[in-house]
C-alpha cells in the first residue's frame, strides 16, 4: 500500500516476479480466440517488435507486439487533450491460439511493468507456453507519458511532515487541470480499452500491492471482463484512513517473530531459548516512539550512488515508517540468511531504550540510503485523487483540518498500538494529513470505496508479519467479492510469494487452475524468520 523508495520497490518486484515462476506455471485465465495483433488495430501508434518502437522490450523465445494507444486524459474534458498509454504483450510459444490472457500489475502506484517484461516473462514462463501476458504502464509512467512534478522520491522521503505536504500541494499546482487524469479508474480503463483493442474477451488479473487496489476498481467498472483474480499484499478499497490496522499489526509482528525464533543454544540447561521477548520489544517500541517524540534525532545518511550526506530528523513518524513499511519487506524471502529489518528491530530498540543508539541508527541509514531521484508525480496523484481521508473532499483547507484532528481526537486509547496518534500519521507517505492540500478544483473525485463486484473466483493473500497490508486488511479485501478467499501465509511480509519453498506459489497455481486453493497444509511448515538474539 504504502510507497517506498524506487531502488527497492524494483527490487521487491524483481524478486518477486522470479519466485511468480513456480507460481503460475499452468494458469487458466479467459479461453480466448486468438488475439488480434497490436499493429492491426486502428487507434495504435505503432506496430511489433521488429517494425514497432525501440522501447518494445525483447523477450528471448517470445514475439512482442507493442504499441500505444491515444487515450482521452479525462473522459469529459476534451479540452484536456489525450495522452498515450503504452503496452507489450508477451505472447505464448505454442502454437494456435492462446488459452487466454494474464494482465500483471507489480504495485506502487506508479510501477512500470513493460521494462521489466523479461523478469515477468521468466517468472511467468511456463504459464507463457499456451497463455498471453499483458504489460500496461499506467498512465504518467514508463512508456505512457511520463508526468513530473518536481517531487522527487528522495526529497519527499527525507522531507519533514510539513515539507511533505507542501511539496504535494506544489505537485497539484505544477499539474494543474491535468491532475485529474490521473487515478485508478482512468488507468482501469486504459487496461481495458488495450483488453478490447487486442481482442481478448477476458482477462485473469493478478495485482500485487497497489495493484490489489488497482485490480477490483478494474473489477468494478468492467466485470464481465474478468475471469478471475489474484490479489497479493492486499488492502480493501475501503481502507482506514487512519492507518490504524497498520500500527496496530507492527506490535503483533514484533510478538510473532520473538514467539516463533530461536536463539543459539544457550550455555544453560533446557537449550534454545526465544530469540527475544516480544512484550518486552513492543515496550521498547513505546518507549523509542516517545523519545523521539519528544528530541527527533538528526541523522547522516549517506546516498547510494550520491555526494555529501543528506541529514534526516529521525521522528516518531520517521520511526513508524521504518516499523511498519521497510520492516515489513523481503519478511521470509531469505529465512537462512542473515536477520533482515525486522529481525533486527528488536535488538536495535533494546539498545535504544539502554542508551545504545547505534544499532537503530545503523537500521535507518541503510533504508535511506536508497533514496532516489526519481519523480514521485504518479504516485502522489493517485494517493491524493483516489485514496480514503479522514476529512471530506469538499471541504476547504480549514475545514479539512477541523475534521482530521477531530478524527484524530475520536479514536480510541492504543488504536495507534505503540505509538501517538499523531506521531503515528506522519509515517505514511500514502496517509494521514499529507494530502490534505490537494485541491479540489478541476481535479478528481475519490474512487467508490464499496462499489459491486462480480462473483467470479478471488484469491487474496497477506503475510502474517506484513505491517504494510496486514491480514485484517486482506480479510476485507476478499470479503469486497461474493467469492472472495483468504489466506494469511505465516512467517511472511509483504507478498507472500517471495518466500523460497513455492508453498505459496503453488497454492496460487491451483487456484489459478481450478478455482480452489487446494491443500494449504504446507503453509504450516513456512520458517519462522531469522532474528538478533536480545541479551539480557
């Protein structure tokens, strides 16, 4: 749900797509007629690898058709012009026709898919033997009209609560009218309008975190269109605008993987004993929250790839970001290995609490440090035009903010879990008050939060250590659909499927073929993840 920085947000991507490989090797989507080739369409702008654009990516053993395709920036305001939205489909390698068409969103918002067709393409290889893969970029990215704003991912993620929200409103103004073109619903459509030009019938549609928001508003516009859907790291499109189930989940973490890891042998009798305590890290957690809290730290962060340092006010929100969004990434991809984030944080607030702020502060450099400069334009006029706030739309400046502190006020004592209320709410990048000066004129309406569904067969799933989209998230995200499942994988972050043993990825391989998940039993057997012992 939340945004993180470009460096690993493509690495997330990247391994989670190789792992998709075991994942989908004999998928049904929609039995479809043979497609229709890209180039043979009216409205395309260009034509197939080889006599099509120098973008179209080469996929070893494929054809790619690619093309893009003029599209109404908003669908009532001609005088808004059109933008072109860019495409590739990987096509299978049997011959005759395809059994049907998979169309793949990897999150964000705002992540290209087509410059990484080879990565979807291996991941996805045996389902490419007799099935079609489509690649959309969503409108403002990659190969369909890139839109900056001045907002680049390092300053915004570096910036202070109120530099945030004052870069967002600076964003809205840089897009002016325009701002309005982009949202889910408009990329939705975009996805659908390829789906037609291509003449597939149906489309079997797998989304991985933003892209389980982006795949129901699809869902929900166009249901005849879909044969059936996969959702992974889900959130429902009637999220808490609070944030409230994220905060909570980061102490029933912090619980899991002290209650599940072992330490070494201990040099006394009875063995192995818990890595840490997990009562006593959720305390440490308050305890940091409220130091900080009161004398933000100021941080050195050396950049990847990047000069003089860049200094970070390491807040209580800064810390929520970290516990919440960066710890619950990569949970169970590498459970041999080395502790990742998350296994660390109990050890580093430990010595926190002691006095030691070196350990955590080691945490917060290197998650930084692959803050980027990449533009964040896509991303925040999603977050901003569609997403749930705690104050109506409608409303001007003074009387949004009247309405989030009285929200703010409303909730209950420990709805933030270990955290305040308001030191909680400025972590997320996606939530609390950071787009609370987006205008209203000549932009978008928020997207419906309960539209209707089609009953066709849904599949969400959450890691039970994601704090990000955290299981009561993917609960109701399955329950959005009349036939809607849901599995929560233990010992896993942040799209489950990037844990190694493919337990995960073949549940989703039946699913995909039969409509049923199958046996599960294998997901009992998921490695609890490695974590730093916690002496005492």
């Amino acid at each position: 749900m939340a945004q993180v920085s470009a460096v690993r947000r493509a690495a997330l991507v990247v391994g989670a797509v190789a792992l998709l490989a075991s994942a989908l090797p004999a998928a049904t989507a929609a039995t479809a007629a043979t497609a229709a080739t890209a180039s043979a369409a009216p409205t395309a702008r260009a034509a197939v690898q080889g006599g099509g654009p120098a973008w179209c990516p080469q996929v070893e053993g494929h054809r790619v058709d690619c093309a893009t395709v003029a599209r109404p920036a908003v669908g009532d305001r001609p005088d808004l012009g059109t933008l072109e939205v860019g495409y590739a489909v990987v096509r299978h390698r049997a011959p005759g026709p395809a059994k049907g068409t998979v169309a793949v969103n990897p999150g964000g918002p705002g992540e290209v898919a087509i410059d990484r067709a080879e990565h979807f393409a291996t991941a996805l290889n045996g389902l490419l033997h007799d099935h079609d893969l489509l690649l959309v970029d969503p409108r403002g990215t990659g190969r369909s009209e890139r839109m900056p704003c001045g907002l680049t991912d390092a300053d915004y993620r570096f910036g202070t609560r109120e530099e945030q929200r004052e870069a967002v409103a600076r964003c809205a103004r840089r897009l002016g009218p325009r701002a309005q073109a982009y949202t889910t619903a408009a990329t939705a459509d975009d996805i659908d309008a390829v789906r037609g030009l291509l003449g597939v019938p149906q489309l079997t549609l797998y989304g991985l975190s933003y892209g389980t928001y982006l795949m129901p508003v699809y869902a929900s516009r166009h249901p005849e269109r879909v044969r059936s859907i996969v959702l992974s790291g889900a959130y429902p499109l009637a999220f808490d605008p609070l944030g409230r189930p994220g905060a909570q989940a980061v102490s029933l973490a912090l619980h899991r993987v002290c209650e599940r890891a072992k330490a070494a042998p201990a040099a006394v009798p009875g063995g192995p004993r818990p890595a840490c305590d997990g009562e006593r890290a959720v305390r440490d957690l308050a305890t940091t929250a409220s130091r900080l809290r009161a004398r933000p730290l100021e941080v050195d962060v050396p950049l990847e790839g990047a000069g003089a340092p860049r200094r970070l006010r390491f807040t209580e929100g800064k810390l929520a970001n970290l516990a919440y969004e960066a710890a619950s990434r990569g949970v169970g991809a590498d459970p041999t290995g080395p502790p990742g984030l998350l296994g660390e944080l109990p050890h580093a607030l430990d010595r926190f609490v002691d006095g030691d702020t070196g350990p955590l502060l080691r945490l917060v450099r290197e998650e930084y440090a692959s803050a980027s400069g990449e533009d964040q334009a896509p991303y925040v006029a999603v977050v901003c035009n569609d997403y749930r706030k705690a104050w109506s739309a409608d409303a001007p400046l003074p009387e949004r903010w009247r309405q989030y502190r009285g929200a703010l006020a409303d909730a209950r004592p420990g709805a933030f879990g270990a955290f305040s209320a308001r030191g909680y709410l400025e972590g997320p990048t996606d939530g609390g008050d950071v787009c609370i000066g987006w205008p209203r004129e000549n932009t978008a309406r928020p997207q419906p939060t309960h539209p209707r569904m089609p009953d066709v067969p849904v599949l969400v799933l959450s890691g039970d250590l994601d704090a990000n989209t955290p299981d009561a998230g993917g609960r109701l995200a399955a329950r959005q659909f009349p036939d809607g499942r849901f599995l929560s994988v233990p010992n896993t972050g942040h799209v489950p499927e990037l844990e190694p043993s493919g337990c995960v990825t073949g549940v989703s391989t039946r699913f995909i073929r039969t409509g049923r998940t199958g046996d599960t039993g294998c997901l009992r057997a998921l490695p609890p993840v490695a974590v730093t012992p916690v002496r005492r």
